[in-house]
C-alpha cells in the first residue's frame, strides 16, 4: 500500500494529529529503513472489563500492525499499586501486584479479539520505575512547571473551583510521558480527554534527546443511550465479553443517531461502504434494518459470520414475528407472593432496586404479556410466568 494510502486509512475515524505532517515523515522513514513504528498505548488495570468504548484506539493500533508496525500496550502497574493515596477516589483504591497481573491477563485477553499478538508487546511501568530514586523523579518534575499544568482544563477547573489536587495527580502526566521514553514510542494512541497526557510525552521525549511521539487521538464513544460516555457506571456499554445475542440487542437499542458513528468507529466497514449506509439513511430508509446491519457487523467481528447471522435469525424470530426465545432461563421462587422488584433483582433482569423501578415506570416491565406499572406489585406465583424487561431480556418464573 502507497504511503498516501496508509496515511489516509490512518486518518479515518480520528478525531487529532499532533503533530499530521510528521506521521507521514515517521511513515516515511519506517519504509525506507524497513524499521517498524512503536505504536503505545497506556491501560489503567484497576478494573478487567473491556467494553467496545475502549478498543477505538486499539482498532487503530491494529490497523497499524497490519500495515507491519509494532504495538506497545503500557501496563500501569506502578500507579495502580499506588492507587489515590487520598482514599478520596474509590474507584482507583490501591492493588496488589497479584490484582494487577490478574486485571491484566483478562484485559489482555479482551484485547486480543482486536490485535495481532505476534506485533503485540505487553510493557510493565514497574520496569523502569521500581528502581528510580527521589532524585530522578524530581529531575522528571523539573522537565514541567506549574503553568502547564493549571492550562490544562482538569487541573484548571479544579483549581479555581477551589477543589482539591493533589500532587500526586499532577505526577500521573509525568510518568505517562516517560513511558513513552522508556519504550521508545513513535505514536502514542489515546482518546481526546487524554491530549494534555500524550502532549506531555512528546514533551518528555524531546528532555530525553528522542524524536517526538505523535498524538493520535480517538473521539470518545457514546453510550448505547445517545446521552452520556460509554462507561460500565452507567451501564449504557456493550462489553468485549458480552455474549453475541447481549451485544446484538444492545445495537437495536441504540438511537438513530448513533448509527453511523458506531459503524466508522466500531466496525470495519470502509469509507465507501459507510458512505453508503448515510445515504440510505438519508434516502430514508427504515433505521432499524440499518441497525440489523450494524448489530451483524459488530457480532461478526468477536465471534464471526455464522454466529452473526445466527443472532439475526433469532432476533427477527423473536421481536420481528413476536416469538418467545427458546433458551429463557428459568427462576423458582417457594414464596406464594414475591415482590415484583425481587424477582427483577433476583433474576438479574435488573442490576438494582433502582433500576427495576425506573424500568418499571418507564413501562419497559411485562408479566405474560401485560404491562406492569406498580412498583409494589406482590406478584402471585403459581402458574408459570414469563417476565420481560424491555425488548431483550426474559426470564420464566415458576413456584418452587
């Protein structure tokens, strides 16, 4: 493939170059030496779930593999075992290295539906960082001063606001960009809200006498609901390890709106091809076939065609022809009356109390085909029950 070529792929679905003439100068010179690129990006493994979120860059980064560059994943060991010494952020506690290496295995596992293993390297922080002492951690502290920090909008917003930061958040820019020193990264990959970060490696490499990494960074996806980020909290993700029917009935429930930003940046389908689908949208053709589409591609790509058109088989069957799944699992309850937030809790029909309650006002609650719209309902148990949660989620109740 021509430079202009790779170049142009490279470019598809990012959201900023820093700087865009000098990837194509690195491109270049990776071909004309026959030295591949490093590609780095950095993963927190305080948590182990993958969600289609996160792999927007890593789609990137085997998109670079396959033009034959190297793809360097950080492991940030270190800052996890040191985790938010304030004790004020409970979604970053501090990790044993047993936690850490088990985090990472499964994370690992979860990228590797996506990236080449063979051009994959999996880099720990704790290999340049365990042995450095205070002084060569102020002589890094040295590189940055204060100014460029309260520029960046985090800090910036905090500070003013009067909000605590802490110093050792201040410190977390710092490492990232010797991370990229220490591997000696070309490119560094990450999502827009990461550019203060990746701009600080580049800062970084040029104290240490390397050529600058490239910023290449990724829009951050929306979450299924077309509101908020892509995020586990608000449950509003479709997860790496979802089964192929969770992640195909979570794509029919997007809103239209996200349909083609889903296919550029969660699919493989080409420029032409995506191009195509707007102008059916355009030419207003019904969005849910359009959906059907997206849903297959997306299952196609962690599981395959066979299983991809399995699921769309099943999903017309079901909610196209108003069929009952074959495969509802079942729940006994030996209580004569259960309450109507139990059995959706119990039965994981719900995540929570409060999710079952907004279901349930929402009108996205049915028992045998009516519509529940009493949070208090006792339910009677004794013939068998069918209970479904929006337009995917079954579960049979019986009396034990």
């Amino acid at each position: 493939m021509k430079i202009e070529e790779q170049l142009k792929l490279l470019k598809k679905g990012t959201e900023e170059i820093v700087p865009e003439e000098q990837l194509l100068a690195k491109l270049k010179k990776s071909a004309k030496t026959g030295k591949p690129l490093r590609i780095k990006y950095g993963i927190d493994p305080t948590g182990s779930e993958v969600h289609i979120g996160h792999l927007v860059p890593i789609r990137k980064m085997r998109q670079f593999q396959d033009l034959g560059h190297i793809g360097v994943i950080i492991i940030g060991d270190f800052t996890a075992q040191i985790g938010d010494p304030t004790g004020k952020n409970e979604t970053r506690p501090p990790l044993t290295k047993e936690q850490v290496l088990a985090n990472c295995e499964k994370y690992m596992e979860q990228l590797y539906t996506v990236l080449d293993k063979d051009k994959t390297e999996v880099r720990f922080q704790s290999e340049w960082f365990t042995d450095m002492t205070m002084a060569d951690v102020i002589k890094l502290m040295g590189k940055f001063t204060l100014a460029q920090f309260l520029a960046h909008d985090t800090f910036r917003r905090r500070y003013e606001g009067g909000l605590p930061l802490g110093m050792h958040e201040i410190m977390y820019p710092i490492l990232q960009g010797y991370d990229s020193v220490a591997i000696e990264s070309d490119i560094e990959l990450g999502a827009t809200e990461q550019k203060f970060n990746l701009l600080a490696g580049r800062d970084m490499q040029r104290y240490h006498g390397q050529e600058e990494q490239i910023a290449m960074m990724s829009p951050i996806l929306m979450g299924t609901d077309g509101v908020n980020k892509m995020g586990k909290s608000l449950n509003n993700y479709i997860a790496v390890f979802d089964t192929p029917t969770n992640k195909y009935g979570k794509v029919m429930s997007i809103p239209d709106s996200l349909i083609i930003n889903y296919f550029t940046h969660a699919t493989n389908l080409t420029d032409q091809e995506i191009q195509a689908v707007e102008q059916r949208l355009a030419a207003g053709e019904n969005p849910k076939i359009l959906k059907q589409l997206l849903a297959r591609e997306l299952v196609k790509i962690y599981h395959g065609e066979e299983i991809a058109q399995a699921e769309e088989e099943a999903f017309n069957s079901v909610f196209a022809k108003g069929n009952l799944p074959d495969d509802i699992e079942e729940f006994g309850f030996s209580e004569d009356k259960v309450w109507i937030i139990k059995i959706l809790t119990d039965t994981q029909l719900c995540k929570s109390n409060g999710e079952a309650k907004r279901m349930i006002s929402q009108n996205a609650v049915s028992l045998n085909g009516e519509k529940i719209t009493d949070p208090d309902l006792e339910v009677e148990l004794g013939e068998e029950i069918i209970i479904k949660v929006g337009k995917r989620r079954f579960a049979k109740i019986i009396k034990n």
